[in-house]
C-alpha cells in the first residue's frame, strides 16, 4: 500500500515573482506620490501636478521593465554558462566530478560508503541537475526568468503608481499636497503588509521599514519642491 505523498507550498517558490512585484509596486507608489508631491509643494497647479505624475508613470513603468530584463537576464546568463562549463566537466572528467559530488554530501554529514552510494545514484538519474542543485545552488524555482520579472515589475509599477496619481485626480488641488502624502503611507503599509505575508514575514515589521523609506523619499521630494517654488 503506496503512502500518500502530502504536497507542500513552500515560501521559496514565491521570490521569482514577488521580488519584482514587491519592488515594483514599491517604487510605483514611491517614485509617483514623491513627483506629485514635490510638483504639489512648489505651487503647481493641477494640470502640472497630474501631466508629471503620468509621466512619471508611464517612464517608471518601462524603467523597471527594461531594468528587470536586463538585470535578469545577466543572471540567466550567467546560470547558462555555469550549466554549460559543468556539462563539459562532466562529459571530459565524469570519474572526479563523482568524487567532488561524494565529497560534497561527506562534508554535510554523511558517512564515506553512503555518500558515494547517494552520489552515484544521484548521478545516474540525472548527472548535470545534481551538480547544479548541489555544486552551483541552482534549483529550477529559483532560476533566472528575464520576462516574467520584467512582466511583473512594469505592472505592479503602474498599479502602484496609479494610486497616488489617481488620489490627486478626485482631491482638490490645495489638498493634494496632504492627501496624497498622507494616502501614500496607508498604502505603503498596506503593500508591506501583504508582501510580507506573502513571503511568511512579520507583517507589521514589513509595514514599518516600506513605510519608512517611502515617507523619507517623499519627504526630500518635498523639501525640493518648496525650495524650487521659493526660487521661482
């Protein structure tokens, strides 16, 4: 009678995607509510507030696409030739790539006579996935995907950003500069709060430090905002 294999959802398999969303959403709202708040403080008026948000959008939003691409895919890149050197180690010098495996699972714990036997076994059922995983640290849930992170960072980027640009939309233009900074730190905590428990962290720790960062960004942009509205 066959045991029942109990699946498991561990946080790990998340950080491929909730890295890119976290931290585009993050810099949505950030790098949004600090433009419209630092237009907002030099005397703009709505028109000048609300055409530099969405431009800001719309350029943060291909910003971190095009930078999560190509970050990524330096990554992938560099998996794909670490996997590629280990193929040819393994298909010129299999007898010592054996031994440096053995001694791998030796230093983590196992007897002499069972490391070889799990390394041997490991090898004949997949040689080239064993030495990434073990050698490399490699694992298939943590491999680089240059066009999901990019995907994931442009629109939560501009759902993020959406908020505080829409929140200058429906306030009137002598409460923008308040209600945007002040909307912008619940949904700042909201963000950190849900990403935190999505990656099984404390979610009020996670609330406090996205909110902080958020807050002092917005308030340096202000500070620009009054000194440049001074000057003018």
């Amino acid at each position: 009678m066959g045991t029942a294999r109990h699946p498991e959802v561990h946080y790990t398999q998340r950080i491929g995607w909730l890295r890119a969303a976290v931290l585009g959403a993050n810099d949505g709202i950030v790098s949004t509510a600090s433009l419209v708040v630092g237009v907002a403080a030099a005397e703009s008026g709505r028109s000048g507030i609300l055409i530099a948000g969405a431009a800001g959008l719309a350029a943060g939003a291909m910003s971190m696409a095009a930078g999560e691409y190509v970050s990524v895919s330096s990554q992938a890149d560099t998996e794909k030739a670490d996997l590629e050197r280990e193929r040819i180690e393994l298909h010129e010098s299999p007898e010592r790539e054996l031994e440096e495996l053995r001694s791998i699972y030796i230093e983590r714990g196992l007897d002499a006579e069972l490391a070889a036997r799990v390394a041997e076994q490991l090898t004949e059922r997949g040689a080239l996935t064993t030495h990434a995983r073990e050698e490399l640290g490699i694992l298939e849930v943590h491999t680089a995907r240059p066009v999901q992170a990019a995907l994931a960072s442009a629109v939560t980027f501009a759902v993020g950003g959406a908020l505080p640009l829409i929140t200058a939309v429906v306030l009137p233009p002598e409460r923008i500069l308040a209600g945007v900074s002040v909307s912008t730190i619940i949904f700042l905590a909201a963000l950190g709060s849900l990403a935190a428990k999505a990656g099984g962290a404390g979610r009020l720790r996670g609330a406090a430090r996205v909110t902080f960062w958020g807050a002092l960004a917005m308030g340096i942009t202000a500070l620009v905002g009054l000194m440049f509205g001074a000057v003018v």
